[in-house]
C-alpha cells in the first residue's frame, strides 16, 4: 500500500503506511522479515527525499546500507544515496559515493581521471565497436543479467553529478556504459548512457557525425 501510495505522489499517506508497518512488525523485523524491512526502509527514504527531508532520509539509507548484504538490493540503495547527494548538490561526495557502489560489481572508475585513463576507455571502445556503425545498436539483445543491469543503474547515476564536475570523468563513465551494453546487452540505463556518450564523445573529440 506505501508503495502504490508514493507511485501516486500521495507522500504523507506512504509515509503513514510506512509508520504503521513499522509498529507492526517491531524492532526485530530484520531478524524476522528482512525481505520486508527493505522495502519498507527503501520506500521511506524515498517518500523523505521527495518530501525535501535529506538528513533523515539519508539516516534511513545508511541504516538500510548497514543491514542489506545482497549486491543488487545494496546497489540499488546506492542509487538512492547518490540521488539525495545530487539533490543536495554535494556532486563530489556522489561521484565517491557512485563508485563505492560500482565496487561492488568489480567496476572501478578512478576518482582522478588522467589522460591515459582517456583513451584507453575510448581505444578499448573503438575495438569492441569494430566495423559496426551506430544503426546496428538498435539490433543488440536485452540485457538479460540483473546484476550488469544493477551495475549500469549506477553508471547512470555518476553521470549528472559528472556533468558539472568532470568532462574527462563523464566520458569514462559513459565508455563504460557503452561497453556494458554491447557486451551483455540493452536495458533502461543504456539509452541514457549512449546519450551523453554522444554528448561527451563530441566535446572530448569534436566528433559531430
């Protein structure tokens, strides 16, 4: 019910919800529902953050942070935490934030981007890309693999606060976004990825066309 009720914009009726099911199931309710006491603490900070309530609702994320160990569900509580960041416009503490979360999946985008770092990403590109050309993109499979879906939930969340902090970071990113998507396939995250790739790919090297 807080779900539908926070789908419908009906703030203080989930936040209601989510106080009621909270009584309900006590202070053990990670030992005995843990399943539901995510949900419940996911929905909460998200009703908090749209309320424009960050401090509390960055004490919900990390008190989620503390007790969910499974890496798709921590990835996405990363997510939340890198969104109420943005809103904060602390852009560096979520760039940070962004890539302690990628870690998890193995994924480690430098916090210092060199040139290097630069055109290893594009040359690794280049070579993955081969000799297809932009319309056969629309032809890659759905990715299928929840984990690399959860995994480009979190490059995408990097890009805005990349955006106004670091071009050289954004393309990075963005190559990583790209690579992931011809590589294991297209989900939601892919078109945002593929869209500032364009964007970052004409600013780092006047490629227009």
């Amino acid at each position: 019910a807080a779900q539908q009720a926070l789908e419908s914009a009906a703030i203080d009726a989930a936040l209601g919800y989510v106080h009621t099911a909270a009584t309900l199931i006590g202070t053990s309710c990670w030992e005995r529902c843990p399943e539901l006491a995510r949900e419940l603490g996911f929905v909460h900070a998200q009703c908090l953050l749209l309320e424009g309530e960050f401090e509390p609702a960055g004490r919900v994320i990390d008190h989620l942070l503390n007790h969910v160990h499974g890496v798709v569900e921590r990835a996405a509580i990363y997510v939340l935490k890198v969104e109420l960041l943005v809103l904060a416009c602390r852009y560096e503490d979520a760039v940070a934030t962004a890539g302690e979360g990628l870690r998890l999946f193995g994924i480690h985008i430098p916090a210092q981007v060199t040139d290097m770092d630069v055109e290893q990403s594009y040359g690794y590109l280049l070579e993955m890309l081969g000799s297809r050309d932009i319309a056969s993109l629309r032809d890659l499979p759905e990715m299928r693999d929840v984990t690399f879906e959860a995994a480009m939930g979190m490059l995408s969340s990097m890009i805005a606060s990349a955006s106004f902090i670091d071009d050289d970071l954004l393309f990075v990113l963005t190559c990583e976004m790209v690579q992931l998507s011809l590589e294991y396939g297209i989900c939601a995250a892919s078109t945002h990825g593929l869209a500032w790739f364009g964007v970052a790919l004409a600013h780092q090297y006047k490629a227009y066309e």
